[in-house]
C-alpha cells in the first residue's frame, strides 16, 4: 500500500473507534444524569410529603440544592470530556500527526475529572444527604 493509503486507513479506523467511544460515554452520561435527577425528584416529593405534615427539612433542601449542582458539574465535566474525546481524532487525521499521545493524555485526564466528580456525588449522597434525610423523618415522626 502507499502511504497515503495506510493514513487513510489509519485515520478511518480512529475516527470509527472514537465516534464509538463518543456515543458509548454519551448514553453513559445520559443515563447517570437520568439516574441523579430521578433521585432528587424523589427527595423533593419526600420533603413535599413532610413538609406538608409541618416538619422541617431546610438543611435537606440545602443538600438538595448543592445535589443539582453536583450533577450540573458532571454533565458538564462529561461533556467536556467527550469534546477532547472528540478532537482527538483531528490530528491523526492531518499530513502532520501532530502529538496524538499528549491529545489521549488530556482526554485522560478529564476522565479521570469526570469519575472523580461521579465519586463526590456518591459521596456526598452517602455521607451527607442520606443521613440528613433519616435524620429530619426521624425528627418528623416524633
């Protein structure tokens, strides 16, 4: 083969294995954020439910708040990590590779942003909402 057409051929299969990586992280992104705003619609009814019997769920609402905003910074972690993702592709394709592993670097780099930040919701659900959610039903049924 010449070589132009091994280029083509290489920039043809990192382009297909890249639309695939995209499109998998895509739903993957779609689904957690799916998953986290079902779960603080679920907690805004529980507070509508004790608020309507007269208890107090303030800091609940706060964790709440600060909930939505974790999952905000998620989707635009993921989307900025799925932009990288994206451009990758772009030198490989050029006369002039350019630095495609320092491009990968990056990309993972951002992953490893976007699970940390995955990590710190669990977190933060876990050591913090959860606890204060028991805590204020608790304090309501009595």
């Amino acid at each position: 083969k010449v070589r132009s057409e091994v280029r083509e051929d290489m920039c043809q299969r990192v382009t297909d294995k890249i639309k695939e990586r995209r499109e998998r992280f895509a739903e993957y992104r779609e689904s957690r954020a799916h998953i986290y705003r079902g779960v603080i619609a679920r907690l805004n009814n529980l507070v509508t439910k004790f608020e309507s019997r007269g208890c107090d769920l303030t800091q609940v609402k706060t964790d709440l708040t600060t909930l939505e905003k974790l999952v905000d910074e998620l989707v635009i972690t993921f989307n900025l990590f799925l932009d990288q993702l994206h451009a990758v592709g772009i030198p490989v394709c050029q006369e002039q590779p350019g630095d495609w592993k320092a491009a990968m670097a990056q990309v993972r780099t951002q992953l490893q942003a976007t699970k940390a930040k995955q990590r710190e919701i669990r977190s933060f659900y876990k050591n913090t909402l959860k606890p204060h959610v028991k805590a204020a039903g608790q304090a309501c049924n009595e």
